[in-house]
C-alpha cells in the first residue's frame, strides 16, 4: 500500500458517515450541492435500515471513523476515507499534497484527534449557533 494510495480511488464512491453528527450533516450538506455530487454516494450509518454487518465491519467501528468504499470495492477509512473523497471530487493535487511525509502523519493524527470528539464539537458549534446554520 502507498501512501499516496487515495488517489487511486475510482468513482463513484460511497461515503458512510453519520447523520447525527452536526458537523458530519454540514459536510453532507455540502457534498450534496456539490458540482460533482453525482461521483458521491451517501450512507447514514444512523438510518433504521443501515446494517454495518453487511458491509463487513460493525457499527462501532463505523461510528468510530469516516469509512469510504470505491467503485473497484476498495475501503478507505479515517483520514484515507476523506482523501479519497476529495480526489474523486477533484481536489487530487490537495489530496496529493496531504500524503507527503510528515504533513500526511500530522493530519492523521489531528483527524483521529478531531473524530473522537466530533459529536461534542459540534454540538458546542451549533450552541455558539444558537442552533441553527
């Protein structure tokens, strides 16, 4: 595996992301008026009839990080998942620029840092919202 393999992600992917999280919606929301929506998929991993089970994985570990799967059936998941969305929606030399060393271990770590504490984050957002966009 290389670490520049986001790139390779082909389109369309499906992006499972959850939607109750206030930050992930706003992300959603995005993605949905987006130029290149139709390259984008999306799963609300929170939907009554989500099963996390058929996809392979549970739904712990789904809730726990961004998972993406490509049109050739190929995962991504954490930062990965986001850098393969970004490169099939265009934005490949950002993406490129994200797995150099060192900068690629920085976001890593700061993503992994920022989905354990997503809900909370955006809970406090959209207090400082006063709950609305």
């Amino acid at each position: 595996m290389t670490r520049h393999r986001p790139l390779s992600a082909r389109s369309p992917v499906t992006l499972f992301h959850d939607g109750h999280c206030p930050l992930c919606q706003r992300e959603v929301a995005w993605l949905a008026r987006h130029p290149r929506r139709d390259r984008v998929q999306l799963v609300d991993i929170q939907a009554d009839d989500f099963n996390a089970e058929a996809m392979g994985s549970s739904f712990e570990a789904m809730m726990g990080r961004l998972h993406l799967r490509d049109a050739a059936g190929q995962w991504y998941v954490g930062m990965d998942a986001s850098r393969a969305l970004y490169a099939v929606l265009g934005y490949r030399r950002l993406v490129w620029i994200s797995c150099l060393p060192g900068l690629a271990g920085g976001l890593d770590g700061v993503y992994r840092w920022f989905a354990r504490r997503r809900v909370r984050l955006g809970r406090w957002w959209l207090a400082r919202r006063g709950g609305t966009e």
